[in-house]
C-alpha cells in the first residue's frame, strides 16, 4: 500500500514538471509583410468590352438600276466629299432630258405670248361688237332727233317719230348689252387663258426637273471624306436601286461603343477621360466619353457608352473588339493601403491587421471605398502611416507578435 502511495506521487510530480515547461515555452513569433498607409491619388475606373465603329460612314445605294458604265476609285482609295466614285450609263436618261428641256422651252414661249397679246380672239370681237353697237346707237339717236323737230314743225307724222323711238331703245339696249360682256372678258377671260398657260408652262418645268434629276442619279459622288471600304461591283456589272454599291468610311476618329450596367452608368459623364486596350497595340489608346445614352437596354439592362478615339494613322480597324477603361471619378488626397492587406470574414466585414509598437498585430475593422492598380481607399478605420500587415495575414490571431521582413528585390 505505501509502495503505490510513492509510485502515485512520482507521477503527479512528473506531470507537474511537464506542466511547467509547457508554460515556460516562449510564444513564436509569425513572420510578416507590411506596408504603411498613405496619402495618394485613386481613381474610380470602370472597364467594359467595346467594339470600334468609323465615326461616320456611307453605304452609298443607287437611286436608279442601270449597268456600271465606269468607277474612278477602288477600295483603299480616300476620297473627298463631293467626289466622282462612279457613274451609270445614262444615254436615255439624256436623251428624256433633252426632250423635256424643249417642252419647257416650248411652254415658256407659249405663256410669254400669251401674257403680252393685245387680247384674246373673242376679246376682239366683243370689243368690236362694242364699238359696232355704239355707232348704231348714235345713228339713231341722230334719226330720233332730226324726226322730233320735223314732227314739232308739222313736217312729218307723230307716228314716224314713234318708230324712231322704238328703233333707239333698241340700239341702246344692243350697245349695253355688248358693253357688258365685253367688261366680263377683260375681267375672266383674260386671267383664265394667262393661268392655263402658267400652269401648262410649270408642268413642263416639273417634267424636265424630274428628268433631270434621273439624268443626275447616274453620276455616284461621295457624301463624306473618308476612305472606300468596299467596291462589290466592277465595271458593266448591272447596279441595282437598293443595292450598295460602295461604302465609304471615315476612319480618323473612331468610336468604341460599350454596354455598361447602368449603376455603373449613372457615374459616367460626357467628358470623362478613358483608354483602350487594342489587340496588337502596345500601349493604351486615349480617349474621352462622347455620348451616355439616355435610354436603357431592354434586352440587355445596359447603357450604351460612347468613347470616341483619334486614329490619324489608321492603325485601328472598325469592328475590333477592344477594352475600355473609364475614369469615372479621383480622389487626389486618400488613403490607400495594397489590396492584399484587406480581409473579409464571412459576414461581408473587412478589417487590416495593424502592427502596433508592441510588435504585434491587431485586427481592425475598416470602410472600403474604391480599388484600382491593386490598391485600396480606406475612408475610415486608418490614418497614413499605419503599418497593415501584406502578407501573412490569414489566420494571423489578433495580438500575435510578428517580424516584419523586408520584401525581396524585385518581388
């Protein structure tokens, strides 16, 4: 009994021992890398894909279907506004031309001679009856009178004088009558022939227009300066009205269009500054947002962003896939700490591990405002100058003494 007594006490003081020398082991200490928070310049960029389209461009489509009689440019070529590109064969059209021209001509003399006759052919005769009816009534009125003073002498019966009276009524009645329908030409007939021959006149004037205007459509010009992209047909070919015939194209400003998400959108501004990344170029293309559509998407819930990019030398293509990257908005005096020193627990929180003066890490939790470049806007929880821990940080338990290692040369 006494002997397990001694046995027993060995143990328990071995296991004390063992105790002691657990507790009396140091603490390790994790090795980690910083780098201080700091004041500097971070902007807000948005990237989306885009595809470049010329700024402006033609599809230029005959008005008239006739054979390709010549082109005076091929593809490649630039050409200026204005510019001959082709022209149609037109003999008939030249030929319809020419013979509307002398029907206008033909209807311009006819208004003219009309406008300066003396007057009409009825015009004449009712100015005629007028002055035939007026010297018969003066005759009468002479026979009237000369009647009357015989009858006053007793040199000739009343009843004569009575049918002198009865012939002047009549006279006069004739010479009113004509009078009147005489004023009804000059004031109708006149104005009627003078319109009908105007409007013959501009009929004519309309026909010849319009045949000149087909005659027109058979000489192709270009509508803008640019560069011909595509020439389908050759010479003798048959155009057809519908159909392009060439396509012309701008190409020395281009505009890359991007669909974007319209919380996204609503930060952007006509003005704003961005770059493409263009395959098979080297560095980024500047330029800056023409348009921000004010409409949304409906089949894709986006907004259509606009950014238009100077190509003087042409090296960029139209209908290249490229990436767009828009500056929305920068911030001149944040604090920014490297992207790799942020955590973010399960809840969505994020926090830093801070080294103290103690050596030794802290966790504090932190508002995250915009990202780029690999750096980060913290606007609330440090001040510059904090040292956040880099790298090391996962699963580093706050209050953990750590050794702060310089980064290698070139890492």
């Amino acid at each position: 009994m006494r002997r397990g007594c001694v046995v027993l006490a060995i143990a328990l003081a071995a296991i004390a021992t063992g105790c002691s020398k657990q507790e009396a082991e140091p603490t390790p200490v994790v090795t980690v890398q910083t780098a201080a928070a700091a004041r500097a310049s971070i902007s807000q960029v948005i990237t989306a894909d885009a595809v470049l389209y010329p700024q402006s461009q033609a599809a230029i489509v005959p008005k008239i279907s006739a054979p390709v009689e010549r082109f005076y440019v091929t593809r490649g070529q630039h050409v200026q506004k204005g510019q001959i590109l082709a022209v149609l064969e037109h003999q008939d059209l030249a030929a319809a031309a020419l013979q509307n021209k002398g029907l206008y001509e033909q209807a311009q003399a006819n208004y003219e001679t009309t406008k300066q006759a003396s007057m009409p052919a009825d015009l004449q005769k009712a100015r005629l009856d007028v002055t035939t009816s007026k010297e018969a009534l003066d005759a009468q009125q002479k026979v009237y009178d000369d009647r009357q003073g015989l009858v006053k002498e007793g040199a000739l019966p009343r009843r004569d004088l009575e049918t002198a009276g009865v012939a002047l009524a009549q006279a006069k009645s004739q010479y009113e009558e004509a009078e009147q329908h005489l004023k009804a030409l000059q004031s109708v007939t006149s104005a009627q022939t003078l319109r009908a021959a105007e409007g013959q006149m501009e009929s004519a004037r309309g026909q010849y227009e319009a045949a000149q205007a087909q005659l027109g459509y058979a000489t192709i010009r270009s509508p803008i300066d640019g560069w011909v992209t595509d020439r389908p047909f050759y010479a003798g070919e048959m155009a057809t009205a519908g159909t392009p015939l060439l396509t012309v194209m701008d190409v020395s400003t281009l505009v890359a269009r991007a669909p974007v998400p319209a919380q996204q959108a609503a930060m952007l501004h006509v003005g704003d500054t961005a770059s493409l990344s263009v395959p098979g170029v080297d560095q980024p293309v500047a330029g800056k947002v023409s348009v921000v559509s004010p409409a949304l998407d409906p089949s894709s819930t986006t907004v259509q962003i606009w950014i238009t990019v100077s190509n003087p030398q042409r090296t960029l293509k139209p209908g290249v896939g490229v990436q767009a990257s828009i500056t929305a908005r920068t911030i001149e005096d944040a604090t920014v700490v490297p992207v790799t020193a942020l955590l973010t627990d399960e809840e969505g929180a994020r926090t830093v591990m801070v080294v103290g003066s103690d050596h030794k890490a802290h966790a504090r939790p932190v508002d995250v405002g915009i990202t780029q470049d690999g750096r980060a806007q913290i606007t609330k929880g440090l001040k510059p100058g904090d040292a956040v821990v880099t790298t090391g940080a996962y699963g580093l338990a706050d209050g953990t003494e750590v050794r702060v290692q310089q980064p290698q040369q070139g890492a």
